[in-house]
C-alpha cells in the first residue's frame, strides 16, 4: 500500500475543503506527488485590501492542513510533519505551494475528525448555554490553552461595544467593502452561491434581509451610511455579542508562525463542536485600528504572546446550514508518475 486511491483522497480533500477560511475563499489546493502531498495557495482568493500581509490566508491554509491531517488519520494514513514555504505578500499570480509532507499507512484516528462535518460559524444570536455545556467549555478552554485565552465574562459588554463600533469603521473603506460585496451570495440564483463565498443563509438572514443587503452592502452605499452615522442600520454585532457564552481571544507564542496558528485554531474550533458550541471569528476587532485599541484594554495578552483573532462562543439557537465548498475534484491535481 504505497498511495491512497484516488477516491479517497478526494474524501480526504472533501474533508479539508470543510476548514474555514476568511469569506470562505477556500484558498487551499492540494497536489499528490509520489508519497509527497502538497498545500498549494491559489491566489485569486487572496483578500488584498482585507489582509494584505497574507495572515489570513496563512491561518485559513493551516487550518486546511489540520483537516487534511484529520481526514488522513480517520482512514489510518499519517501525514508527516508539513515544511511549510516561504510566502510573502502580494503572492504570485500563479498557485505556489506553501506545505508538503510524506504520507504513509499506520495512523491513529483523532477523536476531532468526526466533528468536521457537524463544526459552524453563527452568525445569530446565542442562546442560554446549560450548566453542563459551562462545564464542558471549561475544560475546552482548559485543553487548548495554546491558542485560546478566555477573557473575563465582565468584559462582555465591552467586547460588544468595541465589535460594533469596529465593524462599522471597516463599513467605511470601500476597498475593503468591494472584496467583501464580491464574496457575498446574497441571491439563490448567483452563480456561485454552492461554491464559495457567504450566502444568505449561513449569515443567517432571512429572504427579505437579503434583498435589502444585495443593494445596501454595495461598497460605496454602506460606506455613505457608515459615514453619516448610521452603521447600526447594517450592523448588529453589539446586540449577538451580548448573547455569548464567552469570549475568545486566540492568541500564540511569538515564534509560531500563522500557518501553525490556523492549526491550532481550527483544532480549538472543533474541539468547541464537540462541547455543543458554535462560534464566530470577531475579526475587525483585529482588523481596525479601533479594535486593536479596545482590544488591549479588554483583555491583557501575556509578553511573549501575539493575538491572531477572536471569537465569541455559545449555543446556537438551531441547526445550521453548511457553508458552501467547491468540488473535491477541482481541488485535487495528482502527478504522473515514471513508467
């Protein structure tokens, strides 16, 4: 047994594809050659006004290797320890690879793998967690101290203060407006609504809300609305915010990279699924000058440690949609090899 077949590793692709990524840009493309699979960057999901120094691409890369280790090891194949490639920004305009590692037979399945399918992004309002689901949050907490740092539950307010006012200000730049009107699938009828960007439901709007998006979210509309004051009729961050178990600032070591970071976080991510948690990335609050500032003063982040996002964290109020993915087969090139 040299190589897995083909259908399973488009299983296994399949399954990394389910990693979040920043819009759902799904930026990893994979490459079998020999024993050897490769990460490949594609960059035309690359977000260059939203991240230009490529941390988002890194973290939603690494996270699509974490669910490939994952969906590997559930099939008792072993993905070696990845070299991750050098990457600046702005990338190539061709895919450039950014990890590769020797598969093998001989893994143990990680009890994670199994909540790939079940993990979400909510984007309501939370409901009341019960007294045992606290319990088991603790412990998730607890186990991934790496990455997630909790921040105290009297600060609550504030982080909902700062995500709203934080969320309007990126209102305000239309660059950053055009790319996110450009992942948005607000009709049915888009051409790419079960490929890749954020439809409708996923950012749990209702038929008539997104009617009002597809013509209030058009950059230079929401950026005059947030310019005279009047962002809070797009956004209502402060009021979900309120609604949430608890806050979750992702931060890690210095020297680790955002590759290992995405790592981490989708580990951390999955590991709050199988605790019966959905949650959410706060990431203007890391995006915008304003955020960063509440940021520091809402949570304190030992030296030696640099934040990379957060999130907030609770029960979600029903069954959540998946978010769409492109096809395994249009991820997956698979080499020829010598006669």
């Amino acid at each position: 047994m040299n190589a897995p077949g083909i259908d399973r590793l488009l299983h296994w692709v399949a399954q990394a594809a389910r990693a979040p990524s920043a819009h759902n840009v799904q930026p990893a493309r994979w490459r079998l050659a020999g024993a050897q699979l490769e990460l490949w960057e594609d960059p035309a999901c690359w977000l260059a006004a939203g991240d230009p120094v490529g941390r988002d691409a890194s973290l939603g890369l690494g996270m699509a290797w974490e669910g490939m280790q994952l969906a590997a090891g559930a099939d008792g194949w072993q993905l070696g320890l990845p070299e991750p490639e050098a990457a600046p920004y702005p990338p190539p305009t061709v895919p450039r690879r950014r990890a590769r590692a020797t598969l093998a037979p001989g893994a143990v399945a990680d009890p994670l793998a199994a909540w790939v399918a079940s993990r979400r992004s909510c984007r309501q309002a939370f409901v009341a967690a019960p007294a045992d689901a606290r319990v088991r949050l603790d412990a998730v907490f607890a186990a991934h101290a790496g990455i997630a740092m909790r921040a105290d539950d009297s600060a609550l307010e504030g982080f909902a203060t700062a995500h709203q006012a934080a969320s309007i200000d990126l209102l305000r730049d239309r660059a950053i407006g055009a790319e996110l009107h450009a992942w948005l699938r607000l009709s049915r009828r888009h051409p790419l609504a079960t490929r890749d960007g954020l439809d409708a439901p996923c950012l749990g709007l209702s038929p008539l809300e997104a009617l009002g998006g597809r013509v209030l979210m058009r950059p230079a509309v929401a950026a005059t609305i947030a310019r005279l004051g009047l962002g809070g009729l797009l956004v209502d961050e402060a009021r979900k915010t309120r609604t949430a178990t608890a806050i979750a600032v992702l931060a890690v070591p210095r020297d680790v990279d955002d590759f290992e970071a995405g790592r981490r976080w989708y580990r951390f991510w999955l590991a709050l699924a199988a605790a019966g948690f959905a949650a959410v990335p706060m990431s203007a609050l890391v995006d915008t000058p304003r955020g960063r500032d509440a940021l520091a003063v809402l949570k304190a982040v030992p030296a030696g440690r640099r934040v990379v996002n957060v999130m907030r964290v609770g029960v979600a109020p029903a069954a959540l949609p998946a978010s769409a993915r492109r096809p395994a087969a249009e991820l997956l090139e698979v080499a020829a090899t010598a006669a």
